[in-house]
C-alpha cells in the first residue's frame, strides 16, 4: 500500500531549525500526516542520502517542502535537484519565503561576514586565523566545502515555487491546512501565499484602540517603554509592522505583548514590505516641519533593518549594493 | 574603442497640479536644459509610493527625481507633506542600502516656475553625472548555471 501514498519531502537551508520544529510541534498531528504520506527524504530526522534522491524518477516526490534561505552552493544544488524531483515546491517559512532573518546578512558580504564571525566576535578563540576554504589540503587528501555566496537569497530566487507558508516559523494550524489541500487536491492557484490576504491590523485584538489619527513624535524599542498590553503598538510610538503584514500568525507576537516584526510578508497587493511600510510609517510622524521630521527620522535606530527584518532579500533592491559594502 | 561618456539616466515624477505645468512651460517657453530626467506625471507628490522609487533605481536609475507643488499649495492640501516625510525616511534606508541619498532629489517646482524647473533639471543631471553610474547588483551573478 505504501507506494501509492504521495511522497513527501522535507530540506533545511540557510535557517535556525525553528521550521523543522514546526513540522515536529504538530504533534499527534504528524502521526496523521505521516500516515496519510510517505515521507522519502528528511534530513533533520531520517537517514535518507542524497543519493537517494537523486535516485528517484524526476517528478517523483508530490511535495517537498523546502525551508531557509539559500546562501551557498551546496543549498543550491540540493534545492535544483529537489525541484526536478518533485510535482510541487512548498517554500516552507519566511527564510525560504522571503530571506528571512539570514537574509540581514545582504547588508553585508562574504568577507566581512566571515571576519566577523571567524576573527573577530568577543566568543572567537582562532589564534591561527582558520577561516573555511573551499579547498583544503589535509594529509595529502583535498577537502572540498560548499562555496559561500555574498547575497542570500529566498527559494523564488534559485527555483521555481508552487506554494508559500509564511511565518517564522509557520503557525500549525497553516501547515496543517496546507498538507490537507495537498492531500484532497484543493490547492489554490500556483504562487499563493498560504494565508489569508489581509493585514495584520485587521485580525489584532488592539485595532480598536488605534486612535483615527495616529501621530508618532518619538519612536521608542520595545525595551524603553512599559507597554500597555492593550493598546495598539503605533499608539504607543513603538514600531509595529502589522499595517504592511499579511495576517495568519495567530497574534503570537502581539499577544506575548511584543510588536509585530513583519514574519509573514507583504500581502499579495504589496511587493515590497519594507517599503511599504515606510510609506505608512512615515505617514503618521506628528509634524509637517522639514527638521523635526528629520528628528523624528533620527530616533529610528535602524529603519531599514527593522522595515526589512524578514524579507531584505525579496526586496526590490535585494541587498546593498555590493560596491558600497567592499 | 573610446568607452562611451557617462549619461545619467534620471527619472522624474511630477505632480500634475504643479511640477508638471511647471516643466510644460519651460517647454512652452523654449528654455533649453538637460533632457536627461524622463518625466512621469502623477496626480500629486503624495503618490509617490517609495516602491516606484525603489523600483525606478531597480530598473536603471541613476537617480530619481521627485516634484510637487510648494508646501501649502499641494491641491490635495498635505500630499505634499506626506510626500516630504517619506522622503526623510526613505534617504536614510537609501543611505544604509549603499545608495547615495543625493540621488533622490526632492524639489517643489510651481506651475509658474519653468525656470526653477529648467534649473533642477540641469542642477542634478550634473549632480548625478559627478557621482557616477548606479551600479546595482542582486547578486545573481553568483548562482552557478543550472
Ligand atoms: S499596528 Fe500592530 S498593534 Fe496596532 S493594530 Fe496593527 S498589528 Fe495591532
Ligand atoms: S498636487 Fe502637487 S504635490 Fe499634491
């Protein structure tokens, strides 16, 4: 019976492994899916080889579900062999979807990532200075490691992708709802986002208490002012996302009292989140004088950073410019 | 072969009510200046989403231009404000994104002012031409061919 259930597969790429806990956290839930598919290919959990799949007819897999952003050539290669291999491409969470949170790494480039992180964080104990090579030698053998890109980029970037579940990591409730249309055949025309296409701001419990007009005269962090648990975010001069971010996380962030930071993309109006919500933001500032603005403008600490938290890579300008950052 | 001098490519958005008189009647009045700035005409400033901005450099920009009617005058009365806030804030993800903020330019042309237009338009086709082409790079380059 067992070959006549649809093949599943699951890949990691540039990410944390929250995603990975996602598709563990559906809990019993996950028995049910893993009874209803059969799972050929999934890294973090069973002991199938590339080779494996590279094994298996083009076309094969129904779906796989891919997560992480891509950033070196072995991620490359694996995605391009998992889409030759499978009906339907899942970008699986905001790093596959959008970059991500790696995806901060395009303000910066290979270099001087790799000096950071191999040379010179407070952690780093390297007194030889090793940092990875793409070919080494050791006792006479070459060693070969993946090559490191300057640019992450989001899964759309590197292949073609069917389907979109947003979120960092997705909520249960939309895998769960994905794998069931996958399963009944009631997917949803190629390149949607799973999720509904509206605001944040139209499913949070605080919309009521954003005032008509909303007038921002300081932006604070979260951390630098005792948040009412309550009121809106943008009411309180502390940045929140939610205008320019498709709904479907189920509040997580705003119910722990935290801002939302933007994990679930733009909706399918919006090509570019950060963007956009500059264009809201910068909307509500409570002067029309060109130099309190600019002191306004000033007591952001990092607006393209904070704009673009989750998708820089899946923005129009994708990265800075590479020119500036050498 | 001599490489072919630098031509800033600029585009303009203007609004209707002002700016884009104002630059109908330069014409009208045969002042010359540089035709570098390729003119879009919008309805007001405040229409200016940053993502046609970012888009226009995305596309080839080597700078972007954009025009309203003085502060008080917008004929959607704040437009223009909105306009001058977001263009504040845009500088400044400009500026962290490796582009220089000069090449955003930010200008209130009346619907009289086909001078000041004609002045903006060879002012910054000089100012863009002394910064150089805008070089933007995806990083595409990088993936290896499938
Ligand atoms: S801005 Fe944030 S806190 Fe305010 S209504 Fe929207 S999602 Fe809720
Ligand atoms: S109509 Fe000219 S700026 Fe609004």
């Amino acid at each position: 019976m067992s070959n006549t259930k649809p093949k599943v597969a699951f890949y990691w790429c540039a990410s944390c492994g929250g995603c990975e806990e996602s598709i563990i956290d559906l809990a019993e839930d996950i028995l049910k899916v893993a009874a209803a598919v059969d799972i050929v290919f999934w890294p973090v959990a069973l002991d199938f080889k590339r080779k494996d799949v590279e094994a298996m007819e083009d076309g094969s897999i129904a779906a796989s579900f891919i997560n992480g952003a891509v950033r070196n050539s072995e991620q490359e290669d694996m995605v391009k062999l998992l889409r030759r291999k499978s009906r339907i491409v899942v970008a699986h969470g905001s790093c596959s979807h959008l970059g991500g949170i790696p995806g901060l790494a395009n303000f910066w480039d290979k270099e001087t990532i790799f000096r950071r992180a191999y040379l010179t964080t407070p952690s780093t104990d390297n007194p030889q200075g090793v940092v990875p090579l793409e070919k080494s030698a050791v006792d006479g053998c070459e060693l070969e490691l993946p090559r490191f890109y300057d640019t992450v980029f989001s899964l759309d970037q590197v292949i073609d992708v069917d389907y979109y579940l947003p979120g960092c990591a997705p909520p249960r409730d939309l895998i769960l709802s994905a794998f069931q249309a996958l399963l009944e055949g009631t997917l949803p025309p190629k390149g949607s986002v799973l999720s509904p296409n509206k605001s944040e701001c139209d499913e949070c419990d605080r919309n009521d208490t954003k005032p008509e007009k909303l007038e921002i005269k300081e932006v604070k962090r979260p951390w630098e002012v005792h948040l009412d648990p309550e009121v809106c975010f943008l009411a309180q001069g502390v940045i929140c996302m939610g205008p320019a971010t498709r709904a479907g996380c189920g509040q997580r962030c705003i119910s722990a009292n935290m801002p939302c930071r933007g994990c679930f993309g733009p909706t399918d109006q919006v090509y570019d989140q950060g963007a956009k919500f500059l264009s809201a933001f910068a909307s509500i500032l409570a002067t029309d004088d060109e130099k309190e603005i600019e002191n306004i403008v000033q007591t952001i600490v990092d607006p393209a950073g904070t704009f673009y938290r989750f998708s820089l890579p899946s923005s129009i300008l994708r990265r800075k410019r590479l020119e500036a950052v050498k | 072969m001599q490489e072919e001098p630098f031509e800033p490519n600029l585009v303009g958005f203007l609004c209707t009510w002002c700016s884009y008189t104002g630059a109908d009647f330069a014409g009208t009045a045969r002042m010359t200046y540089a035709p570098n700035v390729k003119i879009i005409r919008v309805m007001c400033s405040g229409r200016v989403d940053p993502q046609f901005v970012l888009k226009a450099f995305r596309e080839g920009a080597d700078g972007v231009l954009i025009s309203g009617c003085h502060p008080g005058d917008c004929h959607y009365k704040e437009g223009n404000y909105r306009t001058l806030r977001r263009y504040r804030l845009l500088i400044r993800v400009l500026e962290q994104m490796g582009i220089e903020p000069a090449r955003l330019r930010l200008e209130w042309v009346s619907a009289a002012e086909g001078a000041r237009f004609q002045r903006v338009c060879n002012e910054f086709t000089e100012q863009i031409r002394a910064l150089g082409p805008l070089s933007l790079n995806g990083g595409k380059h990088e993936q290896h061919q499938a």
